[in-house]
C-alpha cells in the first residue's frame, strides 16, 4: 500500500509539473502574440501617419499646381491684351500718319495727273517710314526714309522724306548728318514746302554745332523769303529771344 501511495503521488507530481510546463509554454507564446500584434499595431499606426504626410503633402502640391495654373491663365490672358494694345497702337500710329502727313508740294504749272498723286495721300512706304519715327525707333525709320528716297526721288514726298531724315539724325544728336540732311533739301527741293522748315532746323542744328552766326544767316533769310510761314515766327524768335 505504501508503494501505491507513493506511485499515485509521483503521478499526481508528474501532472502538476506538465501541467505548469503547458501553462508556462501558453503564457510565454501569448506573450509573443502580444508582443506581435502590438509589433503590427505600431506599424500600422506609422504606416497611417505616412499616408496622413503624403496625403497632406499631395494635397499642398495640388493646390500649389491649381495656383500655378490659374497665374499661367492670367498671364495667357494678360499677354493676350497686351497684344490687342499693341495691334491697336500700330494701327493709331497709322492713322495719325495718314492724318498729319498729307504735305502738298505746290509745282508751278504741273500736269493734272501729279495733282491726283497729291491727292490720293502719301505712299505706303512713306508711311511706313513715318510710323517708324512716330514710333521713336529713329535708326530703322532713317533706313526706311532712305530707301523711300532712293525708289523714289521724283516723288511729291521725296522732299518730305529727307527732311524727315534730318529730324531723325537731329533727335539722335547726329549733327552733321542732320546738317546734310537738311541742306540736301533746300538745294535739291528749293520749291518745297518743306523748305522753310529744313532751313529753320538746319539754323538749329549750325547753332547746336557752335557755328551761332551761320545760324543767325539762316535764320535771317527765312524772315526774308518766307516771312508769313511759322518757320519765320520761330526764327525771329531765335534771333530776339527777349
């Protein structure tokens, strides 16, 4: 009996200790599946706040691409106007040259057929030419003068045309060939109407040379020969600035 006592107590014994085992076991793989799951929480939690970054980060590039979009609208249509002004400065450009320069050279006994050229206004390379100086652009407009010029020296405008030359080099302070410009008209064209005035800019442009009494020569003979024109008003002026 005793022996059994013993061997029932062995088994007893044997049990708890497997049963401590199993429970130890369970404990520590319970521990590695919270241990896992935890593992898996927190990277799941990073993983959101990433997508939460790029999520806020696209969306900052949308609307910094929205933006980008609506100024390059503005500027299309900004540079869109500034094209209709410009189209529609080039053409008011036009017009006042068509208005201002309509000069017409009076000719002793000249045939009908130079009355209609008068009168049908000046060529289109002549205004092209006088748009350029509107304009300010002084060099391509003495290019274009010069090449009306040289087509057309005959012309009722030729006259106009190197005057207009004159003014050109004048502006830039080219004074001798403004000089030349301007006594080219009055030696070749001494019948223009734009003589008067060439010799008038012709005396600004001796005065502006240092060579003040050639100036007052010219200024002089325009009081003489042409004593009702405006040019004669802007000698005397010239000549008694008090």
């Amino acid at each position: 009996m005793p022996s059994g006592s013993r061997l029932v107590s062995y088994m007893f014994l044997s049990l708890f200790l497997s049963g401590c085992a199993a429970n130890d076991l369970m404990v520590k793989r319970q521990a590695e599946s919270e241990a896992k799951i935890e593992f898996l929480i927190q990277s799941s939690k990073k993983e959101e706040q990433r997508h939460n970054e790029l999520a806020g980060l696209l969306q900052v590039l949308d609307e910094r691409l929205q933006s980008v979009s609506g100024e390059i609208k503005a500027l299309k249509g900004e540079n869109i106007d500034l094209k209709v002004s410009r189209d529609d400065l080039e053409a008011r450009v036009a017009r006042l040259a068509r208005q201002l320069q309509t000069p017409k050279i009076e000719v002793v006994n000249q045939p009908s057929s130079a009355k209609a050229n008068i009168e049908s206004g000046p060529p289109a390379e002549y205004l092209k030419a006088f748009g350029l100086y509107s304009a300010n652009n002084f060099a391509a407009a003495i290019e274009s003068f010069e090449s009306f010029f040289k087509s057309n020296p005959q012309s009722d405008y030729a006259a106009n045309a190197l005057y207009w030359i004159g003014e050109c080099h004048y502006t830039l302070s080219d004074l001798p060939r403004a000089k030349d410009a301007f006594t080219k008209v009055i030696e070749v064209y001494p019948k223009s109407t734009k003589t008067p005035d060439a010799l008038l800019k012709l005396g600004y442009t001796l005065a502006a040379m240092k060579e003040k009494e050639k100036a007052a020569g010219i200024f002089e003979k325009i009081i003489t020969s042409y004593p009702s024109s405006p040019a004669a008003v802007k000698a005397r002026e010239r000549l008694n600035p008090h």
